[in-house]
C-alpha cells in the first residue's frame, strides 16, 4: 500500500472511532437505556424538565405515568412515538444552542393528551366530547387542556 492509501485508511479509522465513541459515551451519559421504561423519572434525566417533574410530583395525576399521558397506548403507537420523541430530544440537546426552560408539546403529543385523557375519563365527560349532547360547548372547549392545561403538570403544555 502506497503512504496516501495508508494515512486515508488511519484518517477514516479514527474519525470512525471518534463518531462510534461519541455516540457510545452519549447515549451512556443520556442514560438511553432508562427511556425504555414506563417510570416517569426517567422523563426528568435531562435538565430542561426539572421544573416540570416538580410540577408533575404535586399534581393530581402523580401517580399517573407520564407515559400514560403523553404517548399512545397501543403497542406499536407507543414504541414508534417514543422512538420519534427520543430522536427529537436528541436532536434539540445536541445542535439546539438555546434549550427552552421545557420542552412543549407538539402537535402529535397534544393529539395523545387529548385521546388519553378521554381513555380515562370518558365516562365522566360525555355531555362535552359528543358536542351533540350539549351544544353550548364549542368545538375549542372539545379539547381538555384547553381548560385543564395545569392537571399534570403547570409549565408549557
């Protein structure tokens, strides 16, 4: 092998293993593996939830999941979801230079608020879900967080 063939092979070697190595150290020092879980700590590994968890700890739905709330609840939905959310945390963490205090919900994740929280509470809030049966409600009241945006947690939903 010639000396430019040879330095080509050691330069593309070690910016391999420099790529490999960051992502490794990365996804250790992100704690990946806790994202697998349904515990709603796991939600608060990162700094930018900090203020949310809290609020999450006094609310009324403490001993709800965060899972239960803001992802879907079918098995293949929920895996997909949480793959799509991870990547986007990522993303934001590693070339997003102003982080927000929170993240904010998107518009898939205010979709499975809204589908969870009819999932738990149907039965008691049909009059406004079926604007049929109760035409004073408008269709923006349809949406809970529109009037219970601070049950789980105060900040930025």
């Amino acid at each position: 092998m010639n000396k430019k063939v040879s330095t080509i092979i050691i330069v593309v070697v070690f910016a391999v293993g420099f790529i490999v190595g960051n992502g490794v150290y990365s996804l250790y020092n992100a704690d990946a593996l806790s994202y697998l879980s349904q515990d709603s700590s796991q939600c608060n590994n990162c700094h930018v939830m900090n203020e949310v968890y809290a609020d999450y700890t006094k609310s009324s739905h403490k001993n709800v999941g965060c899972a239960d709330c803001h992802l879907p609840h079918s098995f293949a939905r929920k895996w997909v979801a949480k793959a799509q959310t991870g990547l986007g945390h990522a993303y934001h963490f590693t070339f997003d230079k102003h982080l927000p205090p929170n993240f904010t919900a998107n518009e898939n994740t205010r979709a499975w608020v809204q589908e969870n929280c009819i999932r738990c509470h149907g039965d008691y809030v049909q009059n406004v879900i079926d604007p049929t049966i109760n035409s004073k409600h408008s269709q923006e009241a349809l949406d809970c967080t529109s009037c219970h945006k601070d049950v789980g947690h105060l900040r930025s939903f």
